[in-house]
C-alpha cells in the first residue's frame, strides 16, 4: 500500500489539535488577577462594623480612631473625639487631652 503524506500530515495535526490547550482570552486573564475580594453588597460595610463593634468594642474605637486620623484634619475631630469618649466612658476627658497633646 502506497503512504500518503497528506492524510498522515493531517492525521498528525488533528492529534496535535486534541493536545493543545486553548489560550484563555484576555479577559480571563485579567479575571484570574485581579484580587479575590468579594464585592460588597449593599449594608455589608455597615454590618461588618456592626458585627465588630458588638464583638469587640475596643478595637471598633480604635478603628473609628485610626479612620478619623486618616481623614481630612478639618473635619475629623468629632469623630475621633466621639470615639474616645465611648472608649473611654467617665475617663474620657483626660483620654481626649491626653490624645490631642501627643
């Protein structure tokens, strides 16, 4: 029997053809790096303050503090300072100097 090269070479190429793996599209690619938070549905931001604030008061306080710090000087002063006073509760006024003079 006579070979034929282009049925072999046909053959070859659909065996090569089941082999290889398609290349995923950009948009996957750009899928696969961006970062695995999931997003934030409507209230979530809210409730994870809720959840810590009544797990941990503490460390609620000191997030508002730390957010306070990172805000526009003007306008955080009441929220840092409504923040030491709930930390705080009858010492507040000496946490609030003792705050505001560091």
């Amino acid at each position: 029997m006579k070979k034929n090269p282009l049925n072999d070479l046909d053959q070859f190429l659909k065996q090569e053809a089941s082999s290889i793996v398609t290349p995923s599209s950009l948009s996957e690619k750009l899928k696969q790096t961006e970062p695995s938070t999931p997003a934030l549905a409507a209230g979530s931001m809210e409730e994870q303050l809720l959840e810590l604030a009544r797990q941990n008061p503490q460390q609620f306080y000191d997030a508002l503090i730390s957010v306070g710090e990172r805000m526009d000087p003007e306008k955080n002063t009441m929220l840092i300072n409504a923040a030491l006073y709930l930390k705080h509760g009858t010492a507040w006024k000496e946490a609030v100097k003792a705050y505001w003079e560091k």
